[in-house]
C-alpha cells in the first residue's frame, strides 16, 4: 500500500559518479542488497546524520572519514543496520570500508560505510566484501534506478528524483535517490538519501545547502515518530560540468538551490507516501506562529497523535482529535477564540468550537481523498512550518510485529 502512482523519473547521469548493484545475500538471497558510489577525483561530499545517540557503527565511522579527506566511495549495504553492535561492528564496518578501498585503489578513509535493515545482529562482513568486486564492475553512471531499488528495505518501491538546470549557459544534472518507510521521524534527515550534482560547489556552500534543505525536507517528515539509529543524508558535486566554482555569492546559486530543493522535497514526500501501511498523504500546515519552534510543536503534535492518524486511516472527519492535539501542544497562553483549523479547504474550528458553517458531509469530502491537507492557523505572528506525515494502518502493525520473521 503506497499513494500515488510512484514510477522512477528517466534518472539523468551525473558526470563523475557511477553506480554499481550487486547481490551479497545479506537477508535474502539473490537480493540486490549492496549500492557503490564512485566519484570522480576532485569530488566534494557534505552530509548529515542522525541525532540518535545510539548511532550505528557505519554513522560513526562515516562522520570520521568524512572530517579526514574527499571521500571517492560510498559502500551500501541493506538487511543489516550494524547498529547496536559495540566495537565489533566498529570493526565490522572498518574491514568492509578496508575491503573496498584495496580493490579500487584508494585508501581506507576514501570510503563513507552506510547500513540499514535489521539493529542488533552481526554485519555479515564476508558476504558483503566477497560481494564488492562485482558491485565496481557493474558500476555505471546510468544506473540510479537499479541503486534505488538496492537500497530499499520494507520500502514498497523505489524512490528517485532527477532535475536540469542550466547556471549560467552551462547544463548541470542532479539526481537522486532515498529509502525509507518506517522508524521515521528523522531529526536530520531520512534513513538514507544520496543526491550527486555534477555542479562545482564551494565546500562550505556544499555543506551549508546539505544542512539547510535537509532541515526543510527530509528533517519535516514523520510516520512514526521514531529516529532511526542510522540517518544519513549526503550531498556529492563531482564538479564536472564545465562552468565555473559555485559559491554563496555567486549569481547562479539561487537557480541551482531551488533545483536542488525540488529534488530533496520530491525524495522526502516519496518517503512518507510509501509509509509502511500508508494510505493517506497528509501535509501540515502550522501558520500565525510566534516563532519556528511552536509551529513544529503543534505540527508534530498533531502528526503523532495515534488518534488523529487512525481517523485518517478511517476516513473519518473526527476533528475533535485535531483539536485536542493542537490544545496539548504546550503553546503558551494559546488564544482559542482567534485560532482557525482547517480541513482543506474545510474550516472545522472557529472562535472556539465547531465552524458554524461546518457539516458532517463537507468534512467528509475531504476525508475521503487521498491527499490531505490540514492547517492551523493560532493567528498568533507570522511564522509558518510544514510538515508531512501519513496515516496509521492495520498493516502498519503487521509489518512492524513480523519484521524480522
């Protein structure tokens, strides 16, 4: 179960990065489960992970190689998170990272380790070096379609994203995958997301723009409310377009961050349609705020509530759950005769209760789309924030209670 239709964009390539697949059976067998970035010389590379202090081994050795030199490989594996896997996953993820560079020819520090699947169990080194050499030799800069789908783990499908843009005569492509269905509430970014521009990017713009987007995208979605222990977000510029340095005074910069911010949203929004059990696409929409912080807290509160998810699950226009969610959100001296809740473009609350123009039927209406906006409006300042999220399902538990069955 997913919303809307989800097919894969025709990926454009990206000079100076080449994707190799290959299959190490790390859960099952003959699954495409191992994705290798290859960079060209000369690449840049930012990233961000998660917040979680029970980050994996893979998260913890990445941020070092990342502070030590240009990376020139990212190893990927799925089925095994190497999370919760003390210094023997350390270890594990060193000898993979190891592995890696010896047959590319670079060193150790040059590979950035990313895993996600299962948070516990042993990596299973063996399978996964013994599985590096076909991943190098089938690695092309046409196949973003076939790494999307090698990184999946509970994902229903495949999620990319790919934009054009021109910065001053000169064509520059983006493209872009992510996975990610459950344990979504990423307080940086999403489980895994990998966007490459063949743009020159200046280091500390690469890293400012990985940040930033990330904070408005990847780090507004949530289906469960659950960090992940292995989150990580990376942005790559290989450089190999021909015009010159991007820099945070350049008068190309606003054309190439909206490119890159489209592919970003359009990567985060595919997360939560294929939430696990998902069959509602809800944005949140949190408006007359005093400031960023109370606008997320009423957002997330609502966005959290097991009730209000099941009623969208239902299809049921219960707005009453909206409303005692916004109540419970800690908002100072909330003034409930100004504030404004919308269902579309439905309003259920006004002047403290039920909009008197409000029906059973309208509300409904709504209810019964696929796609759902809902919008608070405390009339309070003028901060905005926005937030993304799904429904809560009966599959949602299935999946969950037999994930490792």
């Amino acid at each position: 179960m997913a919303v809307g239709p989800g097919e894969l964009p025709n990926f454009l390539p990206v000079k100076g990065v080449r994707l190799g697949i290959a299959s190490a059976g790390i859960k099952k067998p003959g699954r495409k489960d191992l994705v290798v970035f290859e960079l060209a010389p000369g690449s840049r590379v930012a990233g961000i992970f998660t917040r979680n202090q029970f980050c994996a081994a893979p998260v913890t050795l990445s941020r070092e190689h990342l502070a030590a030199k240009a990376p020139r490989y990212l190893l990927i594996n799925t089925g095994n998170a190497n999370a919760g896997t003390g210094e023997q996953g350390m270890h594990d993820a060193q000898t993979c990272c190891e592995a890696l560079a010896t047959a590319a020819g670079v060193s150790r520090e040059e590979v950035l380790p990313f895993s996600t699947g299962v948070i516990g169990e042993p990596l299973p080194v063996d399978r996964i070096t013994g599985a590096i050499p076909q991943a190098l030799a089938n690695g092309d800069e046409h196949h973003w379609a076939q790494a999307a789908a090698g990184i999946m783990t509970t994902d229903t499908r495949p999620k990319g994203a790919t934009r054009e843009v021109s910065l001053g005569g000169h064509k520059v492509a983006i493209s872009g995958i992510s996975k990610g269905a459950g344990m979504i509430r990423p307080n940086m970014a999403t489980m895994l997301g990998f966007i490459a521009t063949d743009a020159r990017i200046e280091p500390g713009l690469l890293q400012t723009l990985a940040s930033e987007l990330g904070e408005k995208s990847f780090n507004r979605i949530t289906i469960d409310g659950d960090t992940s222990t292995n989150d990580c977000c990376m942005l790559m510029a290989s450089g190999q377009y021909s015009g010159p340095e991007i820099t945070a005074d350049s008068a190309d910069l606003p054309r190439l961050r909206e490119a890159l911010w489209a592919v970003y949203l359009e990567l985060a929004h595919a997360i939560v349609r294929d939430g696990e059990g998902a069959s509602k696409f809800v944005t949140i929409e949190v408006k007359g705020a005093s400031s960023p912080e109370e606008a997320l807290d009423v957002a997330y509160t609502i966005a959290h509530s097991p009730l209000v998810k099941t009623a969208l699950f239902a299809s049921d226009p219960n707005w009453g759950r909206i409303l005692a969610a916004v109540g419970r959100a800690g908002v100072p001296d909330l003034d409930l005769d100004a504030l404004e809740i919308f269902l579309g473009d439905v309003c259920l609350v006004r002047h403290g209760g039920r909009a008197p123009d409000y029906s059973e039927e309208r509300g409904q209406a709504v209810m019964d789309q696929e796609e759902i906006v809902i919008t608070i409006d405390l009339k309070r300042g003028a901060i905005s924030e926005t937030v993304w999220t799904c429904d809560l399902s009966h599959d949602y538990v299935t999946i969950n209670a037999e994930y490792r069955t």
